[in-house]
C-alpha cells in the first residue's frame, strides 16, 4: 500500500512523526510512506489553496517533503508533482496536536487535507489527539492516538464505507484526552457544536500604540451534545465521523423550493 501523510502542525510537528508510525505499521513491510507537509505551522486554513501564488517544495528525505503552503496544497503537491500523478491508497491527516471535533472541523487544515484528498477520489482519514488535564502532563500526550490509530485506520479500511460519488466520504478521528489505557473503545458520532462557546478576537497593543487582534479559541471541553463526537471523546471514546464535502442543506431542499414557488 502507497500511503501520504500530511498536517497541518508542520513538517517537524511531534503528531506527524506519530502518523509516520501508524502509516508505517498500515503499509507493511512492502509498502511506501511519503510525507508532503507544510513548512511551517498552517493551523486554522482549513481547505484554503494557495491559489494566487506560488509555493516552495523541498525534498528533506527519501519520500519526505516539506511545501510552503497549506494541508490541502500539500495533497496536490504530492499527487501532481512528487508521485507525478500517481494517486496514493491512501491519505491520512494528523495527527493534530489538540482536537477536530464539533465547530473546529469547519477551521481545521486536518480536515482540509482530508477533504482535498477526497475530492481527488482517495480515500482520506484525518486524526486529531484531544488534549486535556489526564494526557498533556504523560511523556507522549498523543499516546491514545499512537497505540489505538492503526487499529482504529485498519477498521475503516476494513468495514467503513468508502463511496464512489462525487463528494466522497471520508473519515474524521478524535481521539480522547486520556492515556491509551483508560481509552475505552471507538464510537461513531455525528459532528457536535459547542453551545455557548465560539472563536473571537483578543486586542493588544504594540509598544509603538498600533492594535492588533489575536484570534482566540473557545473553551474545548464545554460538551456537545450526548453522542456527538466531543460529547463521547470527552466520556473516554474515540469518535469516528464520516464526512462529506457537500454543504448543501439537503433536508430543506424541497421545502424552499416550495415556499419559493408560491
């Protein structure tokens, strides 16, 4: 099996070296890993593409590949440059250092190298490690994620449903903030969102007097709703999603149109 690995923590993050094991483990002994990842920390871009400039690619290492862009560009990168047009098996994300669950889904560069990977008809799995209180203080905070990821991936390839259609699915993993002991299993779980709690802005001032904003994120142990996916990771499972590219609001398709028409 040929698998790409990207991120959007950078080329030297800690959880891509965790995802480097894991796609290691999943290829087997006569299989290929090649990382194309950002050159730099790309947290927050979503399914951004560098569209109106060009970036920078590197080779650091056989099958190793760092570009001056976002998740989503890195997938390009690799299947229309580095495997020149040869599309992987398979494309994993992550592993993220802190969660993609509920309204983070919609700002992740995970999922986004997730979603672009799907959007090329290649099956894509994103992986986040939640952090919390009970993992941040162990020696390996993604240890949930580094013990259980191979086993959770080889389910997926195994038994999940991987579509055909236009928009494909692909999958969105969240493990919990716990050690890989005190993980209790693995639970598929809607997308939640978190109530009362959302991103805003932080003003600062400069010591020349000019004001700047920095983004600041909600508080991410507020829980979701019972059986969402940061509801069940907060209760010690790892929450599987499947997701799909497509924002269309099908459930009011029909109804619109009807109230439109009168």
């Amino acid at each position: 099996m040929r698998i790409l690995i990207t991120n959007d923590d950078g080329i030297n993050a800690p959880g891509l070296e965790v995802l480097t094991a894991i796609a290691t483990e999943i290829a087997g002994p006569g299989g290929e890993v090649w990382t194309v990842a950002p050159a730099f920390e790309q947290s927050g871009v979503a399914h951004c593409i560098s569209y109106t400039h060009p970036m920078m690619i590197a080779e650091l290492g056989p099958r190793r590949f760092a570009a001056e862009g976002s998740p989503a560009d890195c997938v390009l990168a690799a299947i229309y440059d580095v495997l020149d047009g040869a599309k992987p098996d398979l494309v994993l994300s992550g592993v993220n250092r802190g969660n993609n669950a509920a309204e983070n889904v919609l700002y992740s560069g995970t999922i986004g190298g997730a979603m672009e990977a799907a959007l090329q008809g290649v099956p894509a799995i994103a992986l986040s490690q939640f952090f919390g209180p009970e993992n941040v203080v162990l020696a390996d905070p993604f240890e949930s994620a580094r013990v259980h990821g191979a086993a959770v991936i080889r389910a997926l390839l195994d038994k999940g449903v991987w579509t055909q259609d236009d928009y494909r699915v692909f999958y969105n993993i969240n493990f919990p903030p716990l050690p890989a002991s005190a993980t209790r299993g693995t639970r598929v779980a809607p997308q939640g969102f978190r109530r009362d709690t959302s991103f805003s802005v932080e003003p600062h001032l400069s010591p020349s007097g000019r004001k700047f904003l920095w983004i600041k994120g909600g508080h991410q142990h507020t829980p979701t709703l019972p059986g969402s996916d940061a509801a069940v990771n907060l209760d010690g499972w790892i929450s599987v999603t499947p997701m799909r590219a497509d924002l269309t609001a099908h459930d009011l398709l029909a109804d619109l149109e009807r109230r439109l028409a009168s």
